[in-house]
C-alpha cells in the first residue's frame, strides 16, 4: 500500500490535520471538487446526451472553437478535450464529434494526446485527495482481498479501461487507486487506445444509426463491434498478460 510521501507528510504535519481524519477529509474534498466540475459543465453550449441536436450542438461548438484558433484548431481540440475529461463530459461524444470535423486519423492522434494530458490530471487530483481513504477502506477488507486490489494497480486500470474506457466516474475512481502515477498513465492510454481507434472510426456511424433507429439498428455490424469490443480485448489481455 503507498505510502504518504514527505511532501504530504509534511504538508499535514504543517496543517495541524489530524492523519485520522486527513483521509475522509480529502476525499469529502475530492467528492465536492467533482461535484463543482459536474455544475461547471453544465454552462457549456450544449447537452451530453446521444442526440441528434446534442451531437449538432457539440460539433457546431468545437468547428467554431477550431476557426476561432485558426492553424491552431487541433490545439484547441486538444484543451477542450483536457478540460472535457475533467468536466465529465462523455468522452465518446467528444471522439465522434471530433471525427465527425477531423476523420478518424487526426482524430486518434488528438485523442491520444489529450487522453494522455487528462489521466495525469485525473492521477494528480484522485492522488492527492482520494488516495489515503481508499486505501484506509481497502484494508478493512479481508487480507487476501486487500492484497489482490492494492497490488495489481496496474492491471485493474488496464482491465476496467479495456472494457469501459472513460466512463467518468470510474476516471475518478481508477485515479484513486493504490499505482504508480506511470502505471495509471501508460494502463488508461494502452487500454484506451482501442476504443480510441474503434470509435474514431465507427462512431460516427454507429452513433447514425442509434439516432435514425431504424429497425434492426441494435445488431447492425458497428453497433455490435463497439459493444463487444471491450469484453473480447479484456478476456485476450488476461489470457495473454502473465498474472501478478
């Protein structure tokens, strides 16, 4: 289990705060911070949800965004894409929209970058506030238990990543977990990047077919590789990735 470093020993030991209650306090901390960014994006100029008008709306926003910055556009796509992750803003949408102005290529590209960008964020903020409570809550479980989770960090992050991607309260999650800043990084973008490719380049597509539902559109040959997807990536990385 990690832990405390000297700069966050030294930090509660100069706050007075008693190491008790440091943990809980963080996290109730970290719950009102993820609470504030949920209200902040609501001001943003468009929905969440898989809409035809959501789905218009976030790519009118992210074209005009991308002329605003002229040359410079794939650079805004990048930030909004930091601050999206942050906001909780679904980052599916985001890909599709993105793929929708750029096509797949570039949109992987940015992707990547921007993904990459946010899970230090995400590791930072879990980290630093989130941490020592779960871990306090972890050991209460039995032994066996508590060994199994705190010391395959890196192979949760990679296996819920592989089979959810960036369902934003498991970004927040997973950043509290007991793993090196590098594990967490290099799991959420290694099993990131399929989903990233698979939606870059069918998600505009599939995303049509949900709008227009059509009949039969639940099984139609994009549908169905993006849902399975993930499943079949996880059952391959245990087969393949030698246990712990």
């Amino acid at each position: 289990m990690r832990k405390p470093s000297p700069t966050e020993s030294a930090v509660e030991a100069g706050t007075g705060m008693n190491p008790r209650w440091s943990g809980p306090i963080r996290f109730l901390t970290l719950m009102a911070v993820i609470a504030g960014l949920a209200l902040l994006s609501r001001s943003l100029p468009f929905e969440f949800g898989f809409s035809r008008d959501g789905l218009r709306e976030l790519v009118d926003f992210l074209r005009a965004q991308s002329r605003e910055w002229g040359v410079l556009g794939p650079v805004a796509i990048v930030v909004f894409g930091v601050a999206g992750v942050l906001l909780n803003v679904p980052t599916v949408l985001v890909l599709i929209a993105v793929s929708l102005i750029y096509g797949p290529v570039i949109t992987i590209v940015l992707t990547v970058v921007y993904w990459t960008i946010a899970c230090y964020g995400l590791y930072f903020i879990g980290q630093r506030l989130g941490q020592a409570f779960v871990a306090r809550c972890f050991s209460l479980l039995p032994k066996q238990a508590a060994e199994r989770i705190n010391g395959n960090g890196f192979r949760t992050v990679l296996y819920l990543r592989l089979m959810m991607f960036a369902v934003p309260p498991l970004n927040w999650a997973l950043a509290t977990l007991d793993v090196s800043r590098e594990g967490y990084v290099l799991a959420s973008v290694v099993g990131g990047l399929p989903h990233i490719i698979l939606w870059s380049v069918l998600g505009p597509r599939a995303i049509q077919r949900m709008l227009d539902a059509q009949p039969g559109w639940w099984h139609a040959p994009e549908i169905l590789v993006l849902a399975l997807s993930g499943m079949v990536m996880t059952a391959l990385v245990r087969r393949l990735l030698p246990p712990a």
